[in-house]
C-alpha cells in the first residue's frame, strides 16, 4: 500500500507542476530565475553521468587508470570543450570507452 501511495503523490506532484504551467500561460519568471534555469539540464545530467563515472559498481570509489568509465568519461568532456559538437561527444565518449574496455580486458567475450 505504501508503494502505491508513493506512486499517487508522484503522479500528483508530477502533474501539478507541469499543468501549472498551462493554467498560467502568462506566468513570466524575473531574469535570476530565468538565469537559473538555464543550468537545470547541465546540472540534471551531471547528477546522472558523474556517479556512474566514480561509482560503476553502485558501491565502491573507482578513482583507478582501470576504469573505462572515468577515463572515457573524461575523454568525452575533453572532446566536447575541443569540438562543441554533441554528436562527436558522443561518438568519441563511446570509441573510447570500448576501447579502453579491449585494451583493460573487461569486454564480456
């Protein structure tokens, strides 16, 4: 039952936030919210990638030159400040996470 309660008020709170901004079309921020906003999705995916770059097990800090995950992740920041190109990021991040992979011997084969 609590399970389900959880559910109900994130699925109240969920919609009650992004109805609002429906119910009030004129709804205008000051510019230091606005401002503010503007680093909501780097913040946002920062709080997702940088855990799974130090933590890849969940449990145990990784700060070791065996960790495909940092030293790719690290790899793709250098790449994205050099080009500023999403798709290069990615592609690059990702060349070098598998072959970081090969090269360490991690790769399930």
């Amino acid at each position: 039952m609590d399970n389900w309660l959880l559910i109900l008020g994130m699925l109240a709170i969920t919609f009650a936030t992004r109805y609002s901004l429906f119910a009030f079309p004129d709804l205008r921020f000051p510019p230091l919210v606005r401002q503010g906003l503007h680093y909501v999705p780097t913040a946002v995916l920062s709080a997702i990638v940088v855990p799974g770059m130090l933590l890849p097990d969940g449990e145990h800090w990784a700060l070791r030159l065996d960790n495909a995950y940092l030293l790719a992740g690290l790899a793709a920041i250098a790449i994205a400040a050099l080009t500023r190109n999403l798709l290069a990021t990615i592609g690059g991040g990702f060349l070098c996470f598998f072959l970081l992979r090969w090269a360490l011997g991690q790769l399930p084969l």
